[in-house]
C-alpha cells in the first residue's frame, strides 16, 4: 500500500520528535487514542526482561482502559535495576499529565543499548513538545522515531468492512538486529520479536483482541529471524478503541474472520520488512516445509532452518549447499524419515528421496543471485506445513554488530 494512501483508524494520532537520547535523529514517540482503548501484549520471554516491558505488563493487566504508547529509541533501559523502574513509570507519567489521565492508562516501550540508565530528564522535558505534535498525519514520524540500525520506517495498513461500518488497522514497527522471536501473551501463546504498535477503531473485547493478536503473531513475528538473538524489550502492542462504531465482534462470527484476516496481513508485511532490513542482509529467505507429521513440527523444522549460521551463509555465498538445509532439519528433533525428505531452492530440485541430487550448477547459481530466495523441504510424511522468513548472514553483519555501542 502507498504510505501517502495509509488509512489511519479514527480516534487516533500520534507523534514523533527528538529528545536528544540519540545523536541527531528523532528518538521519541507517541500514539494516542481520544478515548480509552482496549489493549493486548506480547512479550520477550527472555528472563533479563527490560523495565519498561515490565511496567507495560502491569499497565495492560489494569481494567482501564490504555490511552497512549510512550517509546524511546536510543537506550533499552534493561540492565538498569529500581532506578530503571522508576523511569519507565515516570516514562508513563509524563505523558499521563499531558493527556490528564492516570498514569496506569499509558504504556511504555524502549530500544536501544543496553545497560545504561535512561536520561528521563530529556524524555519528561520533551513531554509537552511531543504531545503538541500529535496528529492523523504524524505516524510515519512516530515509526521514525522507534528505530535504530533500522534503514527505513516499518509501516502497514488495511482498511474493510465489518457490517456496514468501514474499520482500520494501521501498525508500525522496527526491528533489523537482535531478532529471534520468542514473545508471550497473558494467554500463555508464543509470540514474535521487536517492537511493534498496532492500532485499530474496530470494536473489541479484550479476550477477543489478544486471541486475535496471538494468532496473528504466531504467524507472522514469531516465523522470522534475522540473527538468532532474542531481546530483552520485545513486545507487539494491539489497542482497539471502537471509534468504527461496528458491532463488538465474536469468535465464531463472519466480521470476526475478516478483522483476523486483515490483522494478520498486516502482522506478515510487517514481520517481511524487519526481515529484508535485517543487518548486513542482501537476500530474502522463504522457508516453506511442508509434508510434516503436524503443523507444529514443521514449523520447529522451518524454524531450525532459519536460524542455522551455515545455512544463512551458504545463500549470502550463492552456494547451492542442500547439506547444510537437511542437517538443520535432522537436528531440529522432529520425527521423519530423512531418506523421504526431497528440497528446492528457488524452485530448482536440489535434493530427492533416497537422497538422489543431480541439478545444473551454473542454473543454481543464477537462481541464488537473485534478491529473493525460496527454500522448499517435502518431508513427505504428513499434512503438516508451515513458513518461516529470515536473510542471508553477510560480512556486514559482523561490521554494524562490531561497532554497535559506538
């Protein structure tokens, strides 16, 4: 979709400015709803959990409703004990006072380095400046605003019908380095990676939007990686604030599967882009295994072959290396028989059963030159499928990882 086009959900605005937590870009950004929203999490299960994923936990638990995301890029604040507590609530509370709300209705996300303490100071005198820029108009700063090796703003929309009321969905994201999904839900589901902000005016229920964000996740931001790492502020924040006017929805209605399917379009646009900026990238990796026992175990295949080093580096290298590919799958602790197991790439056989592999190198080789990649395993033992994007591992990954700090 072409961001001018982007439909913006009614009710909402947001911003994105500099506070000077980072050299010269801008570091600071808020979305805001008019009324009180309903809201649903994800979060990093990673145990070193940074302070502000632990106040956005508290806040969302909370029976009012959510009116604002606060979030800084430039410092993590993980690693930083009571005082980062601390700051992450006056995080909150600088924005609660501008919007004249209580501190409990606003959530808090940082990204950044960490181990260093939050300059609050900066955050809580740019607090009126920054709620003085919020706008319809203003998303594309506030995506700006969350990133950091990123080299350009994450944004996806939808807008449909739901009955006879037209409803939005707009969400922003970041996310190149440091992601390996690996996120939970108050539902007990497993989730993505990164930082990313979801808002929609359809009219929700909480036990419904976070089912729906669950699901959309699973299959979008939890079927990426970029470097294996999980971080310690991943989150995927959903508010949904009703302004569309529509009819609450259900589980088992029609308006229900249209809202689900929308929302996960948006999820997988999203999750691909944090994918083809990943650090150092220059390919795009579909990984698609199919012919598992269940979907499950094809996803711990497809996701075992994401995240394989060797894997990553014979694509960046152009080498048509089927070894590497099937040993990701035997490693993975799935149940199959390896003899049955057939692998593409790029559409060209490179491996068949009883492990006949006979293909035309110089074709391969094109094929492997090019910016997009495909990945097909046959497991041949079953129904189960599943997909999983990551990049290549280049040598510049190693140099923007090398001097990250600096």
């Amino acid at each position: 979709m072409n961001e001018e086009s982007f439909p913006v959900p009614k009710g909402f605005s947001a911003a994105g400015i500099y506070c000077g937590l980072k050299k010269a870009k801008k570091d600071l950004a808020l979305v805001v709803s008019e009324v009180p929203a309903v809201a649903a999490g994800v979060y990093t299960q990673n145990k070193v959990c940074a302070a502000p994923v632990v106040v956005t936990k508290e806040h969302c638990a909370q029976p009012v409703g959510v009116r604002a995301i606060i979030a800084n890029s430039g410092n993590a604040n993980a690693c930083t004990g009571e005082s980062g507590m601390e700051n992450a609530r006056r995080m909150a509370r600088a924005v609660a006072e501008q919007l004249h709300c209580r501190e409990q209705e606003v959530l808090v996300a940082s990204t950044g380095v960490i181990g260093q303490q939050l300059q609050i100071n900066k955050i809580e005198t740019a607090a009126p400046a920054l709620a003085g820029e919020l706008s319809s108009a203003h998303f594309r700063d506030a995506a700006e605003a969350i990133m950091t090796t990123d080299t350009f703003p994450k944004m996806s929309a939808r807008q449909f019908m739901l009955g006879g009321s037209t409803v939005a969905i707009l969400g922003f994201t970041k996310g190149s380095g440091m992601i390996a999904p690996n996120m939970i839900g108050d539902n007990g589901a497993k989730h993505a990676t990164m930082l990313g902000f979801i808002c929609t005016d359809a009219r929700i229920g909480k036990t419904a939007l976070q089912a729906m964000l669950s699901d959309a996740t699973e299959r979008s931001f939890n079927s990426i990686s970029v470097d294996g790492d999980t971080s310690t502020n991943d989150m995927v924040l959903l508010l949904a604030n009703g302004a569309a006017g529509n009819e609450s929805l259900e589980s088992d209605s029609k308006d229900y599967a249209i809202f689900s399917d929308n929302l996960e379009s948006v999820c997988v646009e999203l999750a691909q882009m944090i994918v083809r900026d990943g650090e150092g990238a220059t390919k795009f990796i579909e990984i698609h295994v199919r012919g598992a026992a269940t979907d499950e175990s094809a996803n711990i295949a497809a996701r075992s072959i994401g995240g394989s080093s060797l894997v990553k580096t014979a694509i960046f290298g152009m080498d048509a290396n089927w070894g590497r590919i099937a040993a990701a799958v035997g490693y993975s602790g799935i149940d199959f028989i390896p003899a049955d197991m057939e692998i593409s790439l790029c559409g060209l056989s490179v491996l068949g059963k009883n492990y006949h592999s006979e293909f035309d190198e110089a074709e391969m080789k094109r094929l492997l030159s090019e910016k997009d990649i495909t990945i097909d395993v046959n497991l041949n033992g079953g129904t189960g499928e599943a997909k999983f994007w990551t990049c290549d591992l280049s040598l510049d990954y190693v140099r923007i990882n090398g001097s990250y700090r600096s």
